[in-house]
C-alpha cells in the first residue's frame, strides 16, 4: 500500500461484490455486497491460492481491542484462590483494550496434564503477568481463560524480596540477586 | 424548581438575574421570511472537528473516540469509551449506552446540574437511533459508552438531531464497528408549510415538529420523532423532504471524517 491517492473511505461504503472479492477487516456483508464499516483506507489483498482476494479497510491509528474465543491474551493476575485465579486482561494479542476486562483461570484450566495435582500458589500468585487464551466468554463478568499451552503462563513476576524473576525450568522461577527459587506455571520463552 | 433549593456544595452565583441588553437584531420585515434569513428548505451550517479529546499528556482514562459538532449556534461534545467490560454482560451483543446532558448554561434559561428526566428520556432516544447502526454482534460481552454534553443548544428537536449526529462521528473516531454513519434532521410546521431546522425561536411558533435519523447507505429510518398533531399527508410530506435533508447532512459529515483522516 504505497502512495496512492487514497481517498479515506467512510463506514457504509460499497466496495465490491462477494462474488469478486472476499470480506476482509473493517467491513461487512449485506445482500451480496461488502461494504466498508469503519473510517480508513481500502486496501487489496492477493488472494493466497484459487480464492477470490480480499478486500479490507484499514486504519494507521490505536484501535481498542476486546477478547474473543481463542485470542492470546496478556494479563495480571488480580486475585487467587485454591479453586481459580481472577485476571485483569490488559492487552489482546498485540493491541491494548481501552479498560481492562476481567478473566478468570480455574484451576483444572492451567496445565495440561495431571489437572487434578495442580496447586495455585505453585502456579500464580498476584501481581505476575500471565500470557492466556481465551477459551469461553464465560459468565456476566468474567471471560474463561487458559493456559495450558507450553506458550502460556507466567512471563513476568517478582519475587518475595521484589526483584524480577527469570524462568528456570517450566514450573520455577529464580531470583537473581537472592537466589531465592518460587514456583510458578511459567511460560516457554523463545 | 431549584429556586428554593440552596446549592451548598457550589460557589452560587446571585439567585436573581437580569439578561444584558443587547442590541437590536435586525428582524425581517415580511412574514414569510425566516428571522436568520435562511430559506425555507436551508440547513444551519455544520461543522465537525473529531478527536478533540485525544490523549496528549497521559492515555489515563481517555475515550476512545471524540467529536464536536456545531450546527448554527448550537454546539455538542461527544466522547465515546469503550468497547469495554459491560455491566450488563450479554454474552451475544454488544451494548449500546448513551448519556445525555445539557450544560447549565446551554440554554436561554438556567438548567439544574443534576440530570433530569428530560435528559433520561433524551438519552434513551439517542441509545435507540443509534444502535442499529453499531455491529454489536462484533463485540460481545462489550459496553461501548457515549457521553453528550450540549454546550448550547438552539431548538430542542435540532439538537437531538444534532446530537445524534455528533455522535455518529464520534463513533466513527473511535473505530467501531458500524453499519454507517447515522445523520439526523428536523423539520417543522409554521402554516402549512415544513421548515426545515428550526431555531428555538421558530419551534416556539410553529405547531408540529418531526425529527428523523436515517442510514442512507442502507436507506433505512432508525428514529422518528414527532411532536403535535398532523394529518397523515403532512407527516408523509414531512418524512420524505427529511429523508432528503439526512442525505445531505450525511454528505456534510463523511466530508469532515474523511478530511480528518487525511491530516
């Protein structure tokens, strides 16, 4: 998308046919049309194989994001009890949302095997950042999240003495300057 | 109503006041023309600024989205947070909330600082006209939050109408999701005739209002209002020359939102 005269497209524009193109992000199907459905400009995808390509609009600035069924999440843990950890989800995938929303991991939802020899303050204690997917919208306040993924976990936390920890297996942490050993969930660093 | 009540928390101003004297307007001397000057089919002129409440300093709390319409002499800010974690928390939908309220010193006469029913029942308006526009179904378990202050406000079916349009573009600075823009107009009857966009002075005479927001990509009406009592003919006369008018209110507002996108 180089320097073409790009006029702004507004929400509610036509944009092309569904028999020509695909409906990318930032707009909507209705009666076999797409059309735009937010303020930007359009852009064209190449389609990848024998599909049609995919037309999108799209904006240079912050949008806010909300978490959805299967998205990674970034969050804090808030609060923690034996049966589930209360998290403030601070960012969905690589954009921030505009308030945080709150999550909860149960649990049997942090590890992948032996769920029921699982114990929290071995896994999460407040305060850590933890790396999570959405599994479920859950109820009226919280959405259900999980991270038993190697992926997911615990990517920050400071120690009792308050120094940030490196991870040195998937279930401890270290302190560097005490030494001092904690168990967490931690997250596979790349 | 708030002539007794002694607002103690607040520095009060003196509890008799007397207008300034200004000078004389100069008033039109035939009777058929309309006391700015405007013709009977003209529209006050409109402006939009978005994003007037961006953050600068701290991204603390700051809306997602702003907008500050002005049409005329009446004047609307809008900020729009959100999406965001909804209280209500439908797990299908989105929600829509929308809260409304005139500054005290927006119109001709003092306004109470608390929020009367009369802003309720304009906010619960705005919340209906502008829903249908928002892919809710986009944000599920979201709250997206519209706060609008009118600044001043010149004839009360045109500034619903300009509220609703400030909104939309408010919106539409916020990124979300919509179907449109939704563009609003009044209109009404002095005589037999339907003027349109009346100022307060001219809704005081005249004996029926009608206000109309439209989706003009979908061609679709997602609120009427109307105040007094017609025939169906008028009404029908009345709904088609604001559909007309929406259209152009329309073309007014994308031509603002497309030069702010092209800052």
């Amino acid at each position: 998308m180089s320097s073409q005269a790009t006029v702004a497209i507004t929400p509610g524009r036509r944009l092309g046919l569904t028999q020509e193109y695909e409906a990318g992000t930032g707009t909507y199907v209705r009666n076999g049309i797409i059309y735009s459905s937010i303020l930007g400009s359009k852009g064209i995808k190449e389609a990848e194989g024998s599909g049609n390509p995919t037309m999108f609009v799209e904006r240079s600035n912050a949008k806010f994001a909300i978490p959805n069924i299967g998205s990674e999440v970034l969050a804090r843990v808030v609060r923690i009890n034996p049966r589930a950890a209360s998290v403030a989800i601070m960012m969905v995938g690589s954009t921030p949302c505009q308030e945080d929303f709150q999550g909860v991991v149960r649990v049997q939802d942090i590890r992948a095997t032996e769920k029921d020899l699982v114990q929290m303050i071995n896994s999460f204690r407040p305060g850590d950042i933890i790396r999570a997917e959405v599994i479920s919208l859950g109820d009226q306040r919280s959405y259900y999240l999980a991270t038993t993924k190697n992926e997911h976990g615990v990517v920050f936390a400071q120690s009792a003495a308050g120094n940030t920890m490196v991870p040195i297996s998937w279930e401890e942490m270290q302190d560097p300057k005490t030494g001092d050993v904690e168990k967490r969930k931690c997250a596979k660093a790349f | 109503m708030s002539a007794n009540i002694i607002d103690r928390r607040r520095i009060n101003g003196p509890q008799r006041s007397v207008e300034p004297i200004y000078p004389k307007q100069p008033t039109s001397t035939s009777s058929a023309g309309r006391p700015d000057g405007r013709a009977q089919n003209a529209v006050r002129p409109i402006f939009v600024k978005t994003g007037p409440l961006s953050p600068q300093a701290s991204s603390a709390a700051c809306p997602s989205g702003s907008a500050y319409y002005e049409q005329g002499k009446i004047r609307i800010s809008c900020a729009i947070y959100g999406p965001r974690q909804g209280r209500k928390s439908n797990a299908r939908m989105g929600a829509f909330d929308c809260d409304f309220k005139y500054a005290p010193f927006s119109c001709s006469w003092k306004r109470s600082h608390m929020r009367t029913s009369d802003e309720k029942e304009i906010a619960l308006m705005l919340e209906q006209a502008i829903s249908p526009a928002i892919r809710l179904e986009a944000y599920p378990k979201a709250s997206i939050d519209a706060f609008v202050t009118v600044i001043e406000s010149d004839g009360k079916a045109a500034t619903i109408s300009a509220a609703i349009n400030c909104i939309s573009a408010a919106l539409v600075d916020a990124g979300i999701e919509l179907y449109d823009s939704v563009a609003a107009c009044s209109v009404a009857l002095s005589g037999s005739q339907w003027i349109y966009d009346c100022t307060q002075e001219e809704e005081d005479k005249a004996e029926c209002s009608l206000m109309m927001a439209r989706m003009p990509s979908a061609d679709e009406v997602t609120y009427l209002l109307q105040h007094g009592k017609t025939s169906p003919a008028q009404t029908e006369q009345a709904i088609q020359a604001s559909a007309g008018v929406c259209t152009q209110v329309y073309a007014v507002i994308c031509h603002y939102l497309q030069a702010s996108l092209e800052q």
